[in-house]
C-alpha cells in the first residue's frame, strides 16, 4: 500500500513497486502479517499528519521472516517482529509483501505466538503490556482495588482487558459499545460503565474509585480518571481517542499524590520491548487472541482503516499481507 500527496491530494492505494525502491536498511524480512492500529487508521485515511514523507508504506507493525542480513544479530529463516520506530511515519512499513528495516528495531518472535498471533498483538498488545508493567512497578498490586481501561473494545483496551484479568485485577471496562458487554466480559472484565461517565468535563476531585488506570482516550476522560483515582493510585496514559487535550488540575496529583505514567511505545528501548514481549507470552491467555482478530486482506486495509476512526472495528484487525 502507497499512500502519496501529490498537489494537496492525499491518496492510499495498492501499487506496485520494485524492491530497489526499499529504504535502506540492514535487514530484508518477507512480511506476513501486519495489522490496523489507530496510528494506522490516521496514516491511510489522512485524518492527521502522521506521514511524514511521501511516497509511504504505511503500517506501523511488522511480522515475518528475514530474507537477507548484512549483519551477524538476525539470519535468513528468523522470525521477528517490528512496532514503531518511526516504521510507516518516516520509514516505509508493513503493509507490503518486503520490508526493509534496521537490524536494532527487530524483536525476535516469542516461541509463544505464530507471526499472525504477534500481529493480533501489535502495538496495540504492547503497548497495553507497557501500561500494565507501568502499573506494576509502581505497585499496584490486584489487592489495591478497581482497574479503569477505557476504550475498552479496541486494540489496546481489549488486551489490556485481558492481561489485567488473567493477572487477577478487578477490571472495569469503560466503553461507547454497550452491545459488545458479552466480549468484554469474556476478556475478563468484572464491570463495564458507559464511557458517557467520564467524558464530560468534570470536577477537580471526585470519589476514590480507581487504583490504577490504562486510559487509551485522554482529553476529558484523563482528566476525570485522575479526579477519582484512589490516593497513590497510578494513572498510565498512552492514548488520544477523544482528544490530545488533558482539560486537567493538578489536585489530584497535590492532594493525593496519583502518579499519571505516559507511555510511549515508539521509541521504547530494545530491552523494555523484549520483556514487554516476553511478558505478552507469558500473560496473555492465547484463547483472547482469537476472540480479539478480525482477518483482513492487504486490499480491504483501505477500507477497514476508515471503519478503525469510526470505531465499529472490534479488537485488532489483522492484515494478511499475501492474501
Ligand atoms: P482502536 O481504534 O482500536 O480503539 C480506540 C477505542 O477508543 C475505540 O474502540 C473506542 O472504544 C474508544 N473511542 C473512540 N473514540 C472515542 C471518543 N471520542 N471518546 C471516547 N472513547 C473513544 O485504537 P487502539 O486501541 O489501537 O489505540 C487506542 C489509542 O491509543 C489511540 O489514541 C492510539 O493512538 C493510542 N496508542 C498509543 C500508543 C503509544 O505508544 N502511546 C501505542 C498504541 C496506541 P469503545 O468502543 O470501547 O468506546
């Protein structure tokens, strides 16, 4: 998939190109998989400046096997998995048959997941793996109380859902999908509450109702989520779904001392990754990745980009390149 801007003319389309068109890079790998993930969604439909050069590939994630390296770290055979790096922003992605990439940005696939399963996955999984170690080691323990995760039916929500669960926390699932309660549940959540609760603006301080947060949708909700976090609780912030805003006051962080943790998963370094993906194998129930896929072909990723921002996509759409 190309996405080009010619004369203010934002176009994504499948093209052809030959593969001395590749950007540089130490490694080729024969994609398999790739996925939509809201960055995503913004890149194809060009609802914000997410592309910085033209022509791009887009797809900020990447799964298959390595083709060729120049050097001694992946061979031809070895499966990896690529999120971020600036990968579909700067530096062509994965929404094509090749990829070539550097060497530093790969994670060697967990013997745990198929290159499919790691894209289920994605940045999405990680990134909500990256907010529940953030929980973690700043101790919030499952006995501490009720875990928010908002946007809870999407990518990030959904494994975060999951992860949370099977790690024994309370999990209330905060969402617009009402009809999708059944699938929350079964990911693990113990409540789900309308995400008209949070989206309002709201008070400085309000009851202490949550020990930790995975807020994916920022604006006023994470100004609401840090008004009723619990004393200590600690709030991960890595999303923007309702806006980029925080229409916040710092009482909650005076008054209470709630920690409010970004995350960021594009440049997270090498070694945070490896754990984060290491952790994904060991926490994540393998039953929930199936229930969170949706399959998709490289020439429906168009279309189910514009589905993603009007937010009727369920879990994480996966892209069978080759299909
Ligand atoms: P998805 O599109 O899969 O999910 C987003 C969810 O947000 C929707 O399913 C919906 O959940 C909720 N939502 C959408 N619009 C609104 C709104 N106006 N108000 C409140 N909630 C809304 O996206 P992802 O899960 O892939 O990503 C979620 C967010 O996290 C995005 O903003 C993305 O950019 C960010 N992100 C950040 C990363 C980082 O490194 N910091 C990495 C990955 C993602 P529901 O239907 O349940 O209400």
């Amino acid at each position: 998939m190309l996405i080009t801007k010619e004369n203010e003319e934002y176009k994504a389309a499948l093209s052809d190109v030959s593969e001395d068109q590749l950007p540089e890079g130490d490694v080729t790998v024969a994609v398999e998989y790739s996925t939509l993930n809201y960055k995503d969604g913004l890149a194809i439909t060009g609802s914000s400046p997410v592309v910085r050069k033209f022509p791009m590939v887009p797809g900020v994630d990447i799964a298959g096997t390595v083709i060729d390296s120049l050097g001694n770290q992946f061979k031809a055979g070895d499966k990896v998995i690529l999120n971020g790096w600036g990968v579909g922003e700067t530096h062509w992605g994965g929404l094509a048959e090749k990829a070539r990439l550097k060497s530093e940005w790969l994670v060697p696939l967990p013997a745990a997941f198929s290159t499919k399963q790691a894209m289920a996955i994605g940045t999405a999984g990680y990134t909500a793996m990256l907010c529940v170690m953030a929980l973690e080691r700043q101790g919030v323990t499952p006995d501490k109380g009720d875990i928010l995760v908002t946007g809870a039916v999407g990518g990030v929500g959904s494994v975060a859902v999951s992860l949370l669960a099977k790690l024994g926390y309370s999990v209330v699932a905060s969402t617009g999908r009402a009809d999708q309660a059944d699938y929350l549940k079964e990911l693990g959540a113990s409540d789900i509450i309308n995400r008209e609760e949070l989206s309002a603006p709201g008070r400085p301080l309000g009851k202490e109702r949550w020990a930790g947060a995975v807020d994916t949708v920022g604006s006023h909700t994470l100004a609401n989520i840090c008004a009723g976090t619990k004393y200590g609780g600690v709030v991960t912030a890595c999303g923007l779904a309702q806006g980029m805003d925080l229409p916040a006051t710092v009482m909650p962080f005076i008054l209470r001392g709630v920690i409010l943790n970004g995350i960021d998963s594009v440049y997270c370094p090498i070694e945070t990754r490896i754990e984060a993906w290491n952790r994904l194998a060991q926490d994540l129930d393998t039953k929930h990745i199936d229930l969170i896929t949706n399959e998709i072909k490289l020439s429906e990723a168009i279309s189910a980009a514009s589905d993603l921002m009007k937010g009727t996509i369920r879990g994480r759409a996966v892209v069978n390149v080759n299909a």
